[in-house]
C-alpha cells in the first residue's frame, strides 16, 4: 500500500496549560514495497510521527492516506480495526507486552482479536513462529521461560501472524548486543524482500538507516530537515552533525581516509563490504603507479 502523508500535524493536551506542538507540516509519500528509515534526535518527533500510520494518533492538522483509507483532521474515524490490521507496529521491547500462558497462544491473540477463526490463528502462529526462526516444539512454552532474544522474536511474531502489509520497527533493536541487533535487522530485511513489504524503520542506528533503507527521512524538532535516498543524505555529514546526529562509520571511516589521501573520494560507502571494496580499488590504483 502506498502511504501518503500531506501537512500532518499533531498536537499533545489541546487548549490545555499542557499544550505541546510536537510535529508539523509533514509531507512524505512512501510506496508500495519500499523500505524507508526515519532517524532524529531524541524529541525530532520519530515516535509521534509512526503513531498515526495505524490511527493510534489522529492528525490535529493534514491527513494520513494508507492504501484506500484517509485520516484527516477533524473527521471522526470508524473501522480503524481493518487499518490496524494491515499496519502492523513492532514498539520498542515488543517482549514487554507478552501476557499468555503459552507462546501458542500469544501469538494466536492477535489474529484471533481481528477475528479469525481459532483454528485459522493457531496456522498463522505456527507459521509466524517459523518466520522469525523459532522451532515449533516451543509453541506449548510459557514466554516467559524463553531468553530475552526469544522472547523479542515471538513478540514479531506476534504481529506477523495478522500478516500486515506495512511493518513500522521503532528501535526494534533496543537493547540487544551487536550480533543479536545484526540477526534481527536480516530477518526483517528478508521478511521485507520475501513478503514484499511496505517497511518504515525509526531509528537510532545510522549503521542500519544506511545498509537497509532504500529512501531516509530525518526529523529535527518535529519536522522534516532531509529527505532522500541514504547516499544523498550522508554526504550532508555537516547537516547531520550540526542536528546531533552521528554518522555510520563506514562514512567516519572515508572522511578520515581523505584526509590522510589529501583528495576527495567521489564514492561514499554505506556499508562495510563497500568499504572494503573501495579500499582494494584505492590500493590497487596506487600499485598501477608505482
């Protein structure tokens, strides 16, 4: 489904003392298949912004446009449950809402909830499960006697099982040690490619925004600064820098190599296998000219 996101503003506590303006004027069009990262600082409005994809927030200004269903400002809003049910969110710590006494069934809840029938659900959970590289035989397991990785894994496949076309990842990696973080992000890369899904991914990890994203949208004080595709984003390293963002360090690793070459390099790695790509090319260059 193609996303379609036109003067969206939201505000917190209206015509209260506590009013708080935390996004405005956001324009972005997402399509169909698509993977888009969307990165900020702490407080750029990254959390607010992916609560209206699935109508968990509701616009105080523009409209949201998911596939055929428009949300817009002022409009009361019926039947979000459909909507909720092709857009589905993995929040940050997604263990944290497990609650059933079996995995099985945990999983299951979801479909069951958007009501497919129980037999249909239980299908959808065995699948799920194998979908984020879990064996069955822990089906009839409490989560709560799995590792915390475990854990993480059943609660995606928890949103898996109501098969969504978009899949929104807020910092799905929080917490998780480098290889842990790794394994994740691949498995959401190969469910994107195999599923062809519609993958939105608000994060803190430049090293992620710049390996998987097919398009970036940066978010300062709860607007859009750049939007692009990730190598036209990290060649503005200054821009980012000056809103206190880091940069992957494939591209550290290449503004320090210039330095010491005394050139700029026209190519700009996002990921390590172009790193190390760009240094044979660069060693080779230089044994031609000895």
């Amino acid at each position: 489904m193609d996303i379609a996101i036109k003067n969206l503003e939201h505000r917190y506590n209206i015509r209260s003392p506590f009013e708080r303006l935390a996004i405005y004027d956001v324009s972005l069009e997402i399509k169909e298949g698509s993977y888009t990262s969307v990165i900020g600082h702490t407080g750029s409005g990254k959390s607010t912004f992916l609560q209206h994809l699935n109508g968990l927030l509701k616009p105080t200004k523009g409209s949201v446009t998911i596939g055929e269903r428009t949300i817009t400002a002022g409009e009361k809003q019926k039947h979000l449950k459909s909507l909720r049910k092709k857009v589905g969110i993995v929040f940050q710590f997604p263990e944290h809402q497990l609650f059933e006494e079996t995995i099985e069934k945990d999983i299951a809840f979801g479909p069951i909830n958007f009501g497919v029938p129980k037999e249909e659900a239980v299908k959808k959970a065995h699948a799920a499960l194998e979908q984020v590289g879990l064996s069955k035989e822990l089906l009839d397991r409490s989560p709560f006697d799995l590792s915390g990785g475990q854990m993480r894994r059943v609660a995606i496949a928890g949103v898996l099982a109501m098969e969504p076309e978009v899949l929104v990842l807020d910092e799905p990696t929080a917490g998780l040690d480098p290889h842990g973080r790794k394994e994740i992000m691949d498995m959401f890369y190969r469910l994107h490619k195999e599923q062809q899904l519609t993958t939105i991914l608000v994060t803190h990890s430049m090293e992620d925004a710049a390996k998987y994203a097919d398009d970036i949208v940066v978010l300062e004080k709860g607007t859009v600064r750049l939007k692009g595709k990730p190598e036209e984003i990290f060649a503005e390293s200054e821009t980012l820098v000056s809103i206190g963002l880091d940069l992957p360090e494939t591209i550290k690793f290449q503004r320090l190599l210039e330095k010491r070459l005394g050139r700029s390099l026209k190519e700009l790695p996002l990921t390590m296998e172009g790193t190390v790509d760009l240094i044979k090319r660069l060693y080779e260059e230089g044994a031609e000219h000895q």
